[in-house]
C-alpha cells in the first residue's frame, strides 16, 4: 500500500479484557517496528521485526503483551488481561530492505488510539 | 543499551528567531541519527536524518550537526514560522533500517 495502514483507529476496552491491533506496513519493508506513545510522552520502543530473523523483544513491558508477523506482511500485537496503564497510542513504522538506495528512515501509521476502562 | 537525553523538553522561540534542540547518545557504535516532528494528533514524521560520516546536513531551514567524539547531535531550524509548532523526536540507531532509540521530545512553540 502507499502508507503503513493500523486498525482499529481507537479502541475503548474493558479491563481485563484482550485486544488485537493490526499493522499492515509499506509493501516490500522487511523490518516493522511497534511503538507506545502514552498521553505527552515520547516513543517506548516494544518489538522489532526483521524479515525472517528472530524479532527483538527486549521492549515488551510484561508477558500480557505479544506481537505476531507472518514473513513481510502484517503484524499483531495482542494485549492480553488489558489494565488502564495499558492505555497509550501504539504506533506501528515500517522500513525499507537493509542496503536498499530508497530514503531510509521510518515510516509511521497514524496509530491505534488504546483506552482502558 | 542505547540512552538518547534530549534537551530542551519545551522551547518557546519568536516568529523568525532559530530553535536548536540538542541530544546526547551513550552507544558509540550508533551511526545513523533521524529527527521526526510530530504535529498534534498526527504521526511521527521524518524531516532530517544525519549518518556518522557526514558532519552536518542542511535542507532549507532546517539542519542537523553531529559531533561523533561528544557523541550529540542537534537540530536547528531557521527563521521559524507558527508552522514549525510540534513535538520533535531525535533518535539513534546502529544502521538506518534498525531498532531506533528515541529521545524523550521537544515541544516547540513559535508565538507570531
């Protein structure tokens, strides 16, 4: 697609309950990133993913949160048992092939806005 | 790990005046360094990005410095207009398509 594409746009959930968030990124990035951006907050980075290497998941805050990729294509990240600090802005960005001569550099979605109740 | 330090948190600068926003990185192996802004409600956005051999880039008003032996970076925008109002992100990386370490933010307000 022309842009990196998140749904749903906001979520109000309960506490306690699971959520699933999509991203599906720029056609051809290998490396997709996920991001948390509480309320005046900077970006907390949670879970990288490089093509079909092993993703990084030094960022996820606890064992509630996961995140799934299938090759080059869509990720989820699921949070299950959902608490009200849970809730934030949760940014997907997505970039290009390593060595590849396009502009290098993220490419952000406009985000899934997470409520908590 | 890497730990980027940005400062100011918030920078109030006159229409037409510079706005320089400067962070620090710990990781000396970090070579490629973004800037994003970020308007209210909008997503992150890359403006400038700078790589470890390259001193300086410029692209109108904007440009962004490395010192790679102090290890920071800073981000100055010229002759600002109410436009340039938003938050705005460093960041550091190993390599252009990695992980990214970002900086806590500046908001920048230009008052006209």
């Amino acid at each position: 697609g022309a842009g990196v594409s998140q749904s749903p746009s906001n979520k109000v959930t309960e506490k306690g309950k699971d959520v699933e968030l999509r991203c599906d990124p720029i056609s051809g990035h290998t490396a997709l990133y996920w991001y948390r951006q509480r309320l005046g907050q900077g970006l907390e980075f949670l879970i990288y993913f490089q093509g079909n290497s092993a993703p990084d998941k030094s960022g996820l805050p606890s064992d509630r949160f996961s995140a799934e990729r299938t090759g080059e294509s869509v990720s989820t990240l699921t949070i299950q048992r959902t608490q009200q600090e849970d809730s934030a802005v949760y940014l997907c960005a997505s970039s290009p092939r390593a060595g590849t001569s396009t502009p290098y550099g993220y490419t952000f979605g406009s985000g899934t806005r997470l409520t908590v109740v | 790990g890497e730990n980027v330090e940005q400062h100011p948190s918030t920078l109030s600068v006159q229409e037409g005046d510079s706005a320089v926003i400067k962070c620090t990185y710990s990781d000396s192996a970090s070579n490629y360094f973004p800037w994003y802004k970020q308007e209210l409600g909008k997503r992150p956005q890359l403006i400038i990005d700078i790589r470890s051999n390259v001193g300086e880039k410029k692209d109108q008003r904007i440009a962004v410095t490395l010192n790679k032996t102090a290890k920071h970076f800073s981000l100055h925008i010229t002759e600002t207009q109410p436009e340039d109002s938003a938050v705005y992100f460093c960041a550091a990386s190993k390599d252009s398509w990695g992980k990214l370490q970002f900086g806590a933010g500046t908001q920048v307000v230009v008052t006209p």
